[in-house]
C-alpha cells in the first residue's frame, strides 16, 4: 500500500466515523429497506477508498450525499428495469420462462445495457431507444427530438458503439 491510499484510508475512516450516522439516515429517508441502506451507505464509502486523488472535502456531507445520490439512481433504475422484465415475463406462458439461471443472465446484461446507455446524452439515449425500440425511422426520431436527420445517426452510431463496448469490450 502506497503513502497515497493509506491517506486515503485515514480520511475515509474519519469521514465514516464523523458522518456515517448522517449518511445512514439520509439513506433511510429514500429507501423502504433498512438493509439496502446500508449497503448505499457502505458502497458509498468503497466509491471513496476508489478514489486516487481524495482530499479533505471542505463539505464532506454534500460530498457524501453526492455519491449516494448516484448510487440510489442507479438502485432505482436497477430496480425499475428489473420489475419491467419480470412483468413482461409474467405474460409468457409459464413452459416458456426461462431458468432461474437464464433469467439472472438475462437481467445482468439488461443492467450493462442500461449502464452503457446511461452514459449517452438524454436524446442519444432516447434516439437509440427509440430507433431499436419502437421500430422508428429516422426522419421521425428528428422531429420528434428536434434535431437534424444527421444528428439521429451520431446519435444511433453513439448507442450502436455503446452496445460493442457491452459485448466486445472497449475498441482499440
């Protein structure tokens, strides 16, 4: 361990002492389950141990709550994607579900596709959405997103690329 994380580790450690507490209640506010609480709580402190280049925060607080508000979007997010396909597994007839086991693969890469996806632009996003989605063309995504046809394939080419990284790993 270099001198860089063992300071790390030290100002983590206070930061979990001092505001922990904080943190957990702040959590709590958000979420229904004690226990997925403190899990934020704790990988919001692993997020900080991650981080090569920490400092003292002037605002540790709104540091913190920073952190545990991405991560609690991506819970719900986690969460919203999750329930959608076991609603939409629900309308199969039950011989054609898949195994407990598929369906875990299943809903990991939905949750890599959604984190892929998640670091588009908001119209990147939704053009792409709306193009392998909704069947639309992009004449119709233009409009309806208020740009350029040409806009529509970057944006499309930014998805498609997105959706290389989830299966191949980034290009080089």
């Amino acid at each position: 361990m270099s001198v860089g994380d063992s300071t790390n580790h030290e100002l983590v450690g206070l930061l979990y002492r001092d505001h922990r507490a904080w943190l957990l209640a702040w959590l709590r506010k958000s979420l229904h389950c004690p226990q997925r609480a403190e899990d934020l709580s704790q990988d919001t402190f692993v997020r900080l141990l991650g981080r090569p280049d920490l400092h003292a925060p002037r605002e540790p607080r709104a540091l913190l709550a920073t952190i545990a508000r991405g991560l609690l979007i991506d819970h719900f997010r986690r969460s919203a994607l999750e329930r959608t396909y076991l609603e939409e597994l629900a309308h199969l007839p039950e011989d054609l579900h898949p195994s407990p086991e598929d369906q875990a693969l299943a809903l990991d890469a939905l949750r890599q596709v959604d984190r892929l996806l998640g670091q588009l632009s908001a119209k990147a996003r939704a053009a792409f959405l709306y193009n392998r989605l909704d069947g639309m063309g992009h004449a119709e995504i233009a409009e309806r997103l208020g740009v350029s046809v040409s806009r529509v394939r970057q944006y499309l080419a930014q998805g498609l690329r997105q959706c290389y990284i989830a299966l191949y790993g980034e290009p080089l």
